[in-house]
C-alpha cells in the first residue's frame, strides 16, 4: 500500500492548477504485477480560482520480458464529483533501464476528445534522492508537441 500527494502550479503566476491524493495497491505482486489505485480526490484549480473535483480509479499491469525491459499499460478512468467531467486513459508502454537512465515509450488513447498520442520519458538518477526527468509527448490529430522537464525528489 502506498499513498502520495501531486501538487501542481502555473510557472507564470505561481497560482496552484493542481492536488492530488493518490493511494496505491499492489493486487499481484510476482512476476507479473497488477496495481490498482484510487485518487481521493483529484482537485484541478482554474485560473479564476473555481475548484473542480473528480474521483478517478486505476489499474496498471506489467510484466518483464528481460532484466532491463517492462512491458505495460495503464488505465485511468475519471468521473466529476461537481461537474460532468467523465474521462478514460489507457496506454501500452514499454520500459528500458540502463544503469541510471531510464527510457519510457508510450502510445495512449483518451476518450476526451478521442485523442491518441506518442510520449517518452527520459530519467536520470542523479542519487538516492533526486531524479532528473524529461518528457515529450506528439498528438497527430491536432499536431499539438509538448515538453517538459523536472527534478524529483525521494524521501
């Protein structure tokens, strides 16, 4: 069992976009796992301030297929708590692990405007408590690219 909190905010104004509480469990834990998880809740904060809730639940699946490669996929379906928001995310992805680097190569479907894309995460293990990350992802229906870079920290 896990639990961990996701704090977000808007670079330009220093305002908060985003909490979330989420709490994980390991259903199977062997060879192949499957983790299911709720996000109690998922709060987004709208530039105006308006707070908006939704409850979402998830199942990831993976599986090795060699020392230093994960295959998987990941489910995420979310329903408003005060609104009509209703979405479903799911991916397949494969994970390669090379010493302190980490590569993570995904292809998604969101039912949100039926949108598919491509993403891959790039990681660094700097030490036991930092990590570097960087993340592109490419959506060819409407051509939108996004990058983003961050740092982790691990207590």
């Amino acid at each position: 069992m896990s639990a961990h909190i996701m704090y977000m905010v808007r670079l330009k104004s220093i305002t908060p976009t985003g909490i979330v509480l989420i709490s994980r469990y390991k259903l199977i834990n062997q060879k192949f796992k499957a983790i299911v998880g709720l996000h109690l809740p998922a709060m987004q904060v709208s530039e105006n301030y308006q707070v908006t809730s939704i409850f979402g639940q998830e199942l990831t699946l993976s599986y090795p297929i060699a020392n230093n490669v994960l295959l998987g996929a990941f489910f995420l379906h979310g329903k408003g708590r005060n609104n009509d928001f209703k979405a479903t995310f799911s991916s397949i992805h494969a994970n390669y692990q090379k010493n302190k680097w980490n590569f993570l190569t995904q292809m998604y479907y969101l039912d949100l405007g039926d949108l598919t894309g491509v993403a891959e995460t790039i990681s660094y293990d700097i030490n036991t408590h930092f990590q570097a990350k960087a993340f592109v992802n490419f959506t060819p229906k409407d051509q939108f690219f996004i990058s983003t870079v961050g740092l982790k920290y691990t207590l």
